[in-house]
C-alpha cells in the first residue's frame, strides 16, 4: 500500500493547481484523473476550448463587417471551420501538455483512473485502462471533482443532434438553427459562435430574463446587444421535449404562467443543452469516510477551512457549490495547500470576478445594484459608457457601459458592473481594489494613462461623485 501526504481526486483547475502549490509546499502529492488529459472540464470541454472558438469567430466577424471601417478590405472571406476547430485542439493540447510539464517538474505522481473513498484516509484508485485498484493511503485527501451538465426531462443528448456544451464544440458542419436551451453564460458563448458563423440562434430560457443572477441592468443590455446582432430569444418558457422528424429536430414548449397561449414546437438541425451543472460525486462512496452532501448534492465543508464532515477529508471547487468557475476553484484549491502547511490564506468570495466571454464582453465583482438594494444598504452608482471613450471610438467598440457602486457612506466600492468591449480584462482593476477596500475616490485619483479603456472604469468612480469629465 502506498502512502501520500496528500491524495487530490480530480485534476481540473483546483485539483492540479492544488498538486502544484503541495508540492512547492514539500508535500507528497498524488493526483488522481480519469481524462488523459489534465485541466478538467475547463481545459479539455469547457473555458479554453469555447474561448478559443470565440476568438477565431469574434475575428471572422469583424473582419467580414467593421474591418471595412478602418480601411480593410477583404473579398471572398470565408471560414475554414476545420482548420478553426483545429486551432481550438491545438491550444487545448498545448495547454494539457504545458500542465503534464509541471506535474513533473514539481515531482508530482500523477495515476489516470477513478478514485473513490475507502474510509477514512484510504483512496481506492481503478486504473482507466486495465481495471486494475489498488489502494493508497493520504494523510489527507482532497476531492475535487467538479461539476457536469444537468439533464432535462424528456431531452436526449447524444452529443449529435442533441449535445451538451462538450458537443457544441466540435459540431462538423455548421447548424443552419441550433436551437439554445438555457440563457446563462454557457449558453449564450456558444450560441453566439455558431451565430457568427452563420446559424440562426434561438435561446430558449425558464426565466424572463437571460443570464439570471447578473445585474439587471448588464442583462438587459446584453439581451438588447445580442437581439439586434441577430440572436432570437424565447424567454419565459420551459422545454417539455425533444422529438425527431426525419432530418428535423422539434422542440416543444410550454409557456410559464397561467393563460399563456400554447407555443408551436421550435423546428431545427441541433439542440443545446445548457441549463446549469450539479456537482460530480458519482462513485465516490463519500459514506464510506462519513462525507456528507446537502439536499442538491453538493459535499458539505467549513466555509473557512474546506473540511468536509470527515476528519482529514476536504473538497473545493464546483462540487462544494457557489459560484462554478475555474478560478474560484483555483483560489480554493492554493488555499487548502497552504492551511495544510500552517499558513493562514483566505478566500474572498466578494472579490471573485466572472465574465461573459460574448460580444460585447461583460464583466462583475461584488455585490449586483439588486442585492445592494435588497440588504438596505445605503449607495452611489456612477455609470460612464464607452461611447464618450476615445480609445473605444478608436476600436469602433462603444457599446456598453462600466458601472460602479459604492457605500453612500463610507464610498468603499460595492460592486463593478462592465458591459463592453475586453470587459473579462478591464475588471480586474476593480477586483485588486476591492481586495484592499478601496473607496471608488481611490480610483478616480489613480491616473490612467490615455486613451486607454480602463480610463471608463476612472470616469465611472469619478461619476459615483458627480464628477465625471467627459459627460
């Protein structure tokens, strides 16, 4: 029997990056995966490969339609989308490899197989490709396992016609309609790179409005960018089913609300699926250590200290709920590390940023306008659109607006709110000044070097004031 100090399951953004930060620790670290490929859903089917679908459309677009502006003419453009999938493989098996290098330069041991529980401080690993277990005793195990798609009742995928967000990257040819179940982020990313390629896009979404849990005022934004580009949304309304016709899809509707007129069933060549994700715990056998999950299956652990209910177990990442995002993972994951060698680090969950990699970008740190209303907190919102920036107008992207909220008080800032262009960048400027509880008179003094983009997070806090220059 082998022993660890420390056993992680799972190698996508916490669980390697946890390894890594181990071993710089001088801990003996064993990760345990069963993709070949290490990085997890974020690296092999989820952030960088729709990313780089994202990028390769966002340039096929402006060239075919703003490019023209600055000058640039193109004739006969056309996509290659073999080659463009080929790049997305590409950096994903770069990045893979990149990680594979790090593994082993920190001397990581790394097994591909499924882990599961066998008590307390055993791990039972099944090798991928002989079947093979052997066990392995930790002085510490940590689960990492992350999150997968949730199903619909009465919807199919079999990653052809009907796929989930793995599927929608690596359709063969392009939908002349794909037809998007769910209006988050996964969603409306990867609807809007078939859309840009030429798909007709419908969203369909169980809320009445898309994105829920972004500020209201970025969403409905959004929605009005991504309508006049072209992409149709059915809002309201719930997928009760999805049936075949010979070559066609149906989808069939209901609205919600009472006297609501029937909806005729949505007619198309592909469906996605993405309505959310619930935490990876299958074949776990948590009970055996004494590891319990809540009512929605997510594993429970001190908020602090990432000890789940078993003495020496501990879990981060999306399989302890929260927000589901592959940096958040990550913080956790350094974190845990860190507490196991005797340090004191911290997660803030307050200065966690997301993005919305459509086009314009949008980007948030903090509390929504919504939840400061909600707590009764007293606030100043300045708001500053990049029509009035000159570096906007330069990059003919002035769509979209930064918005700030600060204390009405104190002016610490509350939250940071950016709809626009390279929104998933400018951000972070407002989440280092968040992390030190910055006031939004903080930024306003800070200069900006012009004409630069970040100069509209400037004019936003000087506008928390009254003070905004150039509006």
């Amino acid at each position: 029997m082998t022993s660890f100090d420390v056993v992680i399951i799972g190698g996508g953004p916490g669980g390697y990056q946890a390894a890594i930060r181990g071993a710089q620790l001088g801990m003996r670290i064993l990760c345990v995966e069963d993709r070949v490929r290490l990085g997890g859903t974020c690296l092999n089917v989820g952030c960088i490969p729709s990313k780089a679908l994202l990028e390769s459309t966002e340039r096929y677009v402006e060239a075919r339609t703003t490019f023209t502006t600055h000058g640039i003419d193109f004739t006969d453009l056309s996509v290659d989308l073999k080659r463009l999938l080929a790049h997305k493989d590409g950096t994903v098996d770069e990045l893979g490899r990149g990680i594979d290098f790090l593994f082993n330069k920190n001397k990581i041991t790394r097994l591909l197989g499924r882990g599961r529980l066998d008590g307390a401080g055993r791990v039972v690993v099944k090798a991928s490709e002989s079947g093979e277990e052997q066990t392995i005793e930790a002085k510490h195990i940590v689960i990492a396992t992350g999150s997968k798609p949730i199903l619909i009742p009465g919807v199919q995928i079999d990653e052809e016609r009907v796929v989930s967000s793995t599927g929608a990257l690596s359709f063969q040819k392009i939908p002349k309609h794909l037809v998007v179940i769910g209006g988050g982020y996964v969603g409306l990313e990867l609807g809007s790179v078939w859309h840009r390629l030429g798909s007709r896009v419908t969203v369909v979404e169980y809320a009445n409005q898309i994105t829920p849990g972004l500020d209201t005022e970025m969403a409905m934004q959004l929605f009005k960018m991504l309508q006049k580009d072209g992409i149709d949304f059915v809002l309201a309304t719930k997928v009760t089913g999805v049936r075949f016709d010979a070559e066609t899809t149906l989808v069939d509707l209901s609205p919600i609300g009472a006297d609501k007129p029937a909806l005729a069933p949505l007619a198309c060549d592909a469906v996605l699926v993405s309505v959310g994700r619930k935490p990876n715990t299958d074949g776990l056998e948590l009970e055996s250590a004494g590891v319990r999950t809540d009512a929605r299956g997510f594993i429970q652990v001190n908020p602090k200290t990432f000890e789940t209910t078993s003495a020496s177990v501990f879990a981060i990442g999306d399989v302890i709920g929260g927000a589901m995002l592959a940096h958040k993972a990550s913080e956790e994951g350094v974190a845990l590390m860190e507490m196991l060698a005797g340090q004191k680090p911290h997660v803030n969950y307050n200065a966690i940023p997301s993005v919305i990699y459509t086009s314009p970008e949008v980007a948030s740190v903090g509390q929504t306008e919504e939840a400061v209303k909600s707590a009764g907190i007293p606030y100043k919102a300045g708001r500053f659109p990049f029509s009035a920036n000159a570096r906007a107008k330069a990059k003919k992207q002035t769509a979209g607006l930064v918005k700030v909220l600060a204390h009405a008080e104190t002016d610490e800032i509350l939250g940071v709110h950016i709809i626009g262009p390279e929104a998933g960048s400018l951000i972070h400027e407002a989440v280092v000044a968040m992390e030190f509880r910055a006031s939004s008179e903080d930024i306003a003094r800070c200069c900006h070097a012009h004409p630069t983009l970040p100069e509209a997070l400037r004019e936003a806090a000087l506008a928390v004031a009254g003070r905004a220059i150039h509006i």
